[in-house]
C-alpha cells in the first residue's frame, strides 16, 4: 500500500481526537481526505468508484476526480431521490446508474418503516420481534444489562422517548438502507470489482460517528470494504468547498449563501430518500414540503404509507407505555 499518510493508525480513535480533526482548517481536511483517497486507490489498485447521491458526494467526487480523473460514479436510483438529484446524476461524465430489486413500498411492508435514526430503528425492531434467540438483545435495550450481567453503554439502550413506538400499532426497521442500498452496491462492486468511496461524515448519526472511530475512513479490512474520506469533514466544510469551487450539484438545495451561523443552502439543507422518515424530528415538515414540488408522491406517502398518522406519531410528544408521560 502506498500514501505516507501522517495521521496512519487512526483506527480505534479517542471522541476527542476525532473532535479535534473536526476542527481543523478545511485545507488540513483536504489534504487529509486526499491522503485516504490515494491509499484506497492505491491499495485496490485503481478498482474503486464514487457512490453518488447528493451534496456531500459531490464534494467527494471533486475530492477524488482532482486527483484521479477517471474514477467511476455509481449512483443508487432507489425511486426514492429528489427529482433534481437523479437529473444531476444523469448530468456527471462516466455515472452509472443502478437500481435495487426493491422498492420502497415493499421494503415497509416486509420489514417495517425507516423512522428516527438507525439505531432507534433496530432498537424497535428488536424490541417488536421477539424470539427465542433475541431475549439477551431485547432485556440490553430495555435495561442496558449485558447477557452476562455487566452495565453496558447507554447507547445500546432504547432511549426512554421512543418506547412509545414499541407498541403503537406500526413496525419499525432499520434494514432498509441496506436493501434499497447498500446491497445493490455490494452487487455491483462484486460483480466489477470496484471498491466504493462514500461521501458520510461522522457528523450525520450516531453510527457513522461509532464507525469513524472504529475504522477510521479506510474499512480495508470490513466485510464490505469501503472508504469514507470525509469523514472529518463538517457541514460547513462542504457548503464552503463547494461554494468556493461553484461545483455544480442538484438544484433542490438552492443557492449556497452566509447566515449569522455560517453558510446554509435556500434550499432543502441535505437530501436522501423523499420518504425517508430518519431525522424526522430534526425536520418535522420535511414530508410536507414534498406536497410543493410532487404532489402525487405526496398523497401516496400520506394515504399508501399511512404517512398522515404516523409523521404526526412520531413528531409529536408522547405517552411512554412503560410508565408515564415523557
Ligand atoms: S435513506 Fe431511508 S428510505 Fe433511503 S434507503 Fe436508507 S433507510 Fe431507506
């Protein structure tokens, strides 16, 4: 492997050092990410892709293309994106599009809805589906007891504000990223033995947060080996280098301009799936904003997903079954 990165062995890092790396100047962080980019590349021999979707990729791709012109795209039309973000996607040299084997629809059906965070998701789903194997699992999300009776972190525990949903009528999963996602790509790089680069920063959830500090942003060794060299990358970082290169990038986000906290986009302030219900009480009329630009996706949201009583169940304060009001 090449690369002489100065920051090897960031695997299994301390909060405070990934803080400080957060902090840094956004040209430390330019030079760090494209130090990850050659090791990735250069380890994999040149076999690698861009997984495209919306802004933050666009940075990444930028990132990548500076340096390494020919890398691919591949962009993940889940029937799910923004309009604008599938139209941008077909407008970028050398993207390829693939499709899941499922929809949206289906993926709820099966499993249950994507709602709150991952983790708040596969907490509900452990919770909803008990079984003979699953006891240890579902008395450490409700107590925070390991199997062998030891506390383990407060972060394996379903959160006291969510235990309402357990038994509210609807099932929750969080296997939808991984269905609609994850999987096809994971098909796709099997099949052409490309190795991803993704554009998530440990700053969107709780998860990625967890999984920088474990694996840093080069997973050569994962399951499914990725690297993520933005990781230490801020919301602000992308908005300024994007800003500053006037990269062209989906038009649901608007204009990038200054606001007293830094720089904001008119627009939507991220994107993914439209019906996408994680981070929902972060941007409680994130569902109702969809009515404006593509109102029959809208209605099937609210009358096919039953989206008009649970967005409602999910923002709104609620009674914990498992003792009082919250
Ligand atoms: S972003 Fe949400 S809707 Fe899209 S694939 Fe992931 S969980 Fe499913």
């Amino acid at each position: 492997m090449g690369g002489s990165c100065p920051l090897r062995g960031c695997c299994m890092m301390s909060i405070a050092e990934l803080r400080d790396r957060q902090s840094m100047s956004l040209e430390f962080k330019i030079r760090y990410s494209t130090l990850k980019i050659q090791e990735w590349y250069e380890h994999f021999n040149g076999q690698v892709c861009v997984s495209k979707s919306g802004l933050d990729s666009v940075v990444l791709l930028d990132l990548v293309r500076s340096v390494y012109p020919d890398v691919p795209a591949v962009f993940v039309d889940t029937g799910q994106e923004n309009a604008t973000v599938v139209d941008h996607n077909k407008s970028v040299p050398n993207c390829i599009f693939i499709k899941p084997k499922k929809n949206f629809y289906d993926v709820v059906q099966t499993h249950g809805y994507p709602v709150i965070s991952k983790l708040v998701s596969r907490y509900l789903s452990d919770l909803q589906n008990p079984n003979d194997r699953n006891h240890v699992t579902r008395k450490l999300r409700l107590t925070g007891i390991r199997g062998d009776g030891t506390r383990g972190n407060s972060v394996m525990m379903l959160p006291q504000i969510y235990r309402y949903l357990i038994n509210s009528g609807y099932r929750f999963s969080d296997i939808c990223c991984k269905i609609l996602k994850k999987k096809p790509l994971m098909q796709f790089q099997k099949e052409f033995k490309l190795y991803p680069y993704i554009g998530t920063m440990a700053v969107d959830s709780q998860v990625r947060e967890l999984s920088y500090l474990k694996s840093g942003c080069n997973a050569f060794d994962a399951c499914s080996p990725c690297s993520t060299p933005i990781s230490i990358w801020t919301r602000q970082d992308i908005l300024e280098y994007a800003s500053a290169k006037s990269l062209p990038y989906p038009a649901c986000y608007g204009s990038i301009i200054s606001c007293p906290a830094g720089l904001k986009t008119t627009g939507e302030q991220s994107t993914g799936c439209e019906a996408c219900l994680f981070g929902i009480r972060q941007d409680p009329l994130r569902i109702e904003r969809i009515k404006t630009w593509s109102p029959a996706r809208y209605n099937f949201f609210m009358d096919s997903l039953n989206y008009r009583s649970l967005v409602p169940l999910l923002i709104s304060p609620q009674m914990d079954l498992f003792g009082g009001a919250l």
